[in-house]
C-alpha cells in the first residue's frame, strides 16, 4: 500500500491525498498534484506491514518531491 501526502507551504502536517495499491497510480497522482500547485510538496510511502515497539506502522518513503 502507497500513501501520497501533500504538504502546502506553511501547514506543519501533512494531509493524506491518497492510497493506492500500485506505485505508478500514486506516482502520477503526486505529479498531477504538483503541476496544479508548485508550491505543494508531496511525500509517497509505503507501508511495510510492520509496526514499531509503539503500535505505529512502519513506512518507507518511496519519493519526494
């Protein structure tokens, strides 16, 4: 599972935009986002499966952009 999160200058967190099953379809929506607004910034994520000693996920970011 990939999440694109979105981030817009000044915002300290960062908003989910969307979750997709397949890296290319969270590529191309990250890319369509940025050429909408080239002040956003956008992080894909993929989660492993895997939970730390917390109870939170796992992730690792795929791309940044």
């Amino acid at each position: 599972m990939y999440n694109v999160f979105v981030k817009k200058k000044g915002q300290y967190n960062p908003d989910l935009a969307g979750e997709f099953s397949n890296i290319n379809d969270a590529i191309k929506l990250a890319n369509e986002l940025k050429e909408k607004d080239s002040s956003i910034s956008y992080t894909i994520e993929e989660q492993t499966g895997h939970f730390d000693s917390y109870g939170e996920p796992l992730v690792n970011v795929v791309k940044k952009g």
